[in-house]
C-alpha cells in the first residue's frame, strides 16, 4: 500500500516540475506518453542492461547521482525490478567499505572499466539512501531499510564536519578533512534530514537542518543577486567567494530551490520562505526582458546567454508562489515548446535535462493523488 510518507515524498521530490504541468495540465502530450512511455525510453536509451545509467555525451560514464535519481523513478513508477537492477550494480560497482559510494565509474586511459575517482559525492549517497527507504515503505521489503540505515549512519559519521555551533554537510568524504573548505549549498537537504531521522536513532540530524538553512541565507547574502553561489569557502569560520564561475548562480545552485521547497511543503518550515522569496530576482528579470537565464555571476551580471531546460523547469515552482502570470508565461515560452517537440525525446542527447523533464510526467494526469494533494499544499504558500 502507498503509505503516507511516500505520498509526502512524492509530492515533494516531484514538485520541482509539478507546476509546468498544473499549470497547462491540458496541452502537451497525453499522460501515457508523458510518464509510461518517456520512462521506458529513458530506460532504452540511458541504461545498461544491468542496470548502469550512462551520460552518452561525456562517454558513457557513470555516476553515483544518475544512479541515484534511477532509484527514485523506479519507485515513483512502482516498478520494483528495475530498482532491484539499477541498485544491484550501484551497490557492487559503486558502493565502498564505509557504505558510501563512489561518485564516478566509466573507461579509463588504459581502456578497463571500474572506478575512475573513489571519493564520494554525499548528495547522491543522500538520495541513494532516501529511494531505499521509500523502497521500503512502498514495497515492504525488510531488506531495503537494513541496507539504508548504515548508508545514513555513515553519511553522518563520514561526510560532516563541525564548524562552530554547526554540523555541515560536506560534498565528500574526502572534502571533510581537508585544509580547503568548499561547500556546495545545493547538497543541502532538510527534507531528506528529518526522514532520516525516522530511521537513525542514533544521531540528531537537525543539526543537519539547522547549517542547511544558516549556511543558504549566508552565503546568499554574499552575491548582489541575492541568490546562492553553486559554491562557497569556509576560511577561518568566514564565508568567502571565489572570482570564479564556482561562485555563480548556475547548474549547481538551482537545487538549492527545490531542496527548500520540498521541505516548505512537507513542514511548513518557514526558515525556507526568505530563500523561495528569491525567486522574486527572475521573475523581475522576466518582465524587464521576457527572455529566462540561470547563469548569474555573483556581481549580478548575466554569465552567459545559454538556457537550460532543467534549471528553468526547477524554478517554475516558486516562481509560481509569487507571480502565477509569469510562470504561466514562462512555461508557455520556454517549457512547452521543449516538451511538445518530440525530437527531443528521440536520440540519446541531453541526459540531465531529461533526468528534470521526466519527473513532470508523474503530475500530468489531475486525477492523480499527488494532484490534487499539490493543490491543497500550494495554498497555504505565503509570501514573505
């Protein structure tokens, strides 16, 4: 039975393209297409037969978050054998002796395949341990959870590290003990943290949640934008940014958004409020020019003209919350042209954009739980 927390998860997780398709739920193409159809050329053309998800444009390597965000659709798409097949090779090819995993698999110089960097990657071991969870809920297998929790343990005993009064969640095992402190915001999940601490009784992981919150605001109000930098450096207790793109508002930081949001509408956190009220920057940015750009240099001025479909996609949510028109504009101008082309669901190109679009599938159809669960939560967004 779907239990509630899956529910919760769904909503949340899945929410980061909810609005494209609430917002349009009668255009673009049928929900069959959308979901079941776009899952299984997803898994055609992206995955091995054992279960290893490949990026065909960087060649065919492998990476524990690709892995990860497989897990998830597998148990949105209650598809059980697949999940058992893309976690199977995950776990033998990519797992280490802490539990953790391996962030990057493929070809090497010498021609042999296996790991090419043994580091972790604690965004993907965070998600990795979230789907075996849901797993759990989902599907009852005992199984799933006791392979869970040691991945959580670790990431906690593994992958933080104390600064001051806070507890931070580093992007690796092996930037935890490094002089160079780098952090990377959008690794940062409260929702994911108090799941956790359903099943770790032995760790208080709102401390976790306490630096995700402290750590976004902070280094956001280092940038003119007011938005998060994809990266930041800690230097003696002081938030610092590089001269550099690691300090743009870009491809790593527009999770930070759906990672705030999710936990908005499963808790009502209202520590995410002044960071979703950010959005307000690209909406501002729309009505000036019509024209819809995520490269950001933390100065304010645009890097570049290049759009991406995922990140765009990623800021409709709350871009939604405080202007509606816009988002609907938005979507209309950027998003369904994009979906509607059916060239771009042929061929195996654009693996993280698809990695986004996909997830919208899973909203299309107003008769879903999920739906109509969504369009009671977005009512009680405020502003801030």
């Amino acid at each position: 039975m779907l239990k509630t927390n899956i529910l919760i998860f769904s909503v949340g997780f899945f929410s980061i393209l909810f609005f494209i398709f609430a917002i349009r739920a009668n255009s673009t193409q049928n929900s069959d297409f959308c979901l079941k159809k776009s899952y299984e050329f997803y898994k055609n053309e992206f995955m091995s037969q054992d279960g290893r998800i490949m990026d065909p444009e960087k060649n065919n390597i492998t990476t524990s978050e690709g892995q990860s965000y497989m897990l998830l659709r597998t148990v949105v798409m209650n598809d059980p054998k697949t999940f058992n097949l893309v976690y199977k090779w995950t776990k033998n090819n990519l797992q280490r002796k802490d539990g953790l995993f391996s962030w990057l698999w493929g070809k090497s110089q010498s021609g042999k395949y296996g790991v090419l960097d043994y580091n972790s990657a604690s965004d993907a071991d965070v998600d990795i341990a979230f789907s075996l969870c849901l797993a759990y809920e989902k599907w009852g297998k005992e199984q799933y959870l006791q392979e869970a929790v040691p991945i959580i343990q670790s990431i906690w005993n593994n992958e933080t590290r104390r600064f001051g009064q806070y507890l931070v969640l580093m992007p690796g095992v092996g930037q935890t003990s490094s002089k160079k402190v780098e952090l990377n915001p959008s690794y940062f999940s409260p929702y994911a943290f108090r799941f956790f601490q359903k099943y770790d009784e032995l760790h208080d992981w709102n401390y976790l949640i306490d630096s995700s919150y402290y750590y976004i605001m902070a280094a956001s109000s280092k940038t003119k934008t007011g938005l998060p930098p994809n990266w930041f450096l800690l230097e003696n207790g002081q938030i610092v940014l590089e001269d550099s793109p690691r300090s743009d508002f870009s491809y790593d930081a527009v999770r930070v958004f759906k990672n705030v949001y999710m936990d908005y509408i499963r808790t009502g956190e209202k520590r995410a409020l002044p960071i979703l009220a950010k959005s307000k920057f690209f909406i501002a940015k729309w009505k000036e020019s019509k024209s819809f750009y995520t490269n950001y240099k933390s100065d304010g001025m645009l890097r570049d003209n290049s759009q991406f479909i995922g990140s765009i996609v990623t800021l409709i949510p709350p871009i939604s919350v405080y202007d509606g028109k816009v988002a609907i504009e938005i979507y209309d101008s950027e998003v369904e042209p994009y979906f509607s082309n059916k060239k771009n669901w042929t061929g195996r190109h654009d693996y993280y954009g698809k990695n986004l679009l996909w997830f919208g599938c899973h909203f299309y159809n107003k008769k879903s739980k999920e739906y109509k669960e969504m369009q009671k939560i977005s009512k009680k967004v405020t502003d801030y």
